[in-house]
C-alpha cells in the first residue's frame, strides 16, 4: 500500500488507508512555512478478521519540479511500527519539519504501508 506524501496542498487533514484493500492508494496533504512544522494523522484500519501483525511506515525523500528535495528525515511518524490485530483502526502521527533551507514549492514522496506477512 502507498500513500503520496505532499507538501504545499490542502490544509493538514486526516487520511484513511483501509489495509484489507492493498491496492488503495490516498493522498497525505501538508501545509507549511518556511521555517515550520506541518502534522496530520494517518489512520491504518483493518476491518477483517485477518491479523495483519506489524505494520511498518516508511516515508521517500520529498521532491520538487524544480529539484529541490526534503529528506525523509524531515519525515516524523509516530509511531512508526504498530500491531494490526482484526477489526482495529490505529493513528499513526506524520509531522514534517520544514527548515529554512527549503525553497517553496510542491513536494511529492511515497509512504510505504508494510506488513510482516
């Protein structure tokens, strides 16, 4: 499962990822000045009967059109590893710290949702 990663979109909002649809792809959206700090929820559910154990979270490099980038460990998730026992949902905290060498701009990346299977 993969999310987009954007900074400079909507203001900060919550986004869902239904685990039991691996195929499901959603859009995180953050907003920040230079310097600042942008935070939103990703909420993971599962809604099976299935255990889907450890989940892991990973976040890309954060790239613009021009090429200026923002590492990934700009890229806060807390936390990022969570047990996904059946029929539960659980928040995971994204925040991005925005330092003042970044140029203004729209930022793309990809999160990574990764079970153990």
């Amino acid at each position: 499962m993969a999310g987009q990663l954007l900074l400079g979109g909507d203001r900060s909002r919550a986004t869902e990822l239904d685990l039991c649809s691996p195929a499901a792809q959603r859009s995180v959206a953050l907003e920040s000045p230079i310097p600042g700090r942008a935070e939103t929820v990703v909420w993971l559910h599962n809604r099976t009967d299935r255990d889907f154990g450890r989940i892991r979270l990973r976040c890309s490099d954060l790239l613009a059109r021009d090429g200026s980038q923002i590492g990934s460990r700009h890229v806060v998730l807390d936390p990022e590893t969570v047990a996904m026992p059946p029929r539960c949902s659980r928040g995971i905290a994204v925040a991005l710290e925005v330092t003042a060498a970044a140029r203004p701009g729209v930022y793309r990346g990809t999160m990574l949702v990764d079970a153990d299977d």
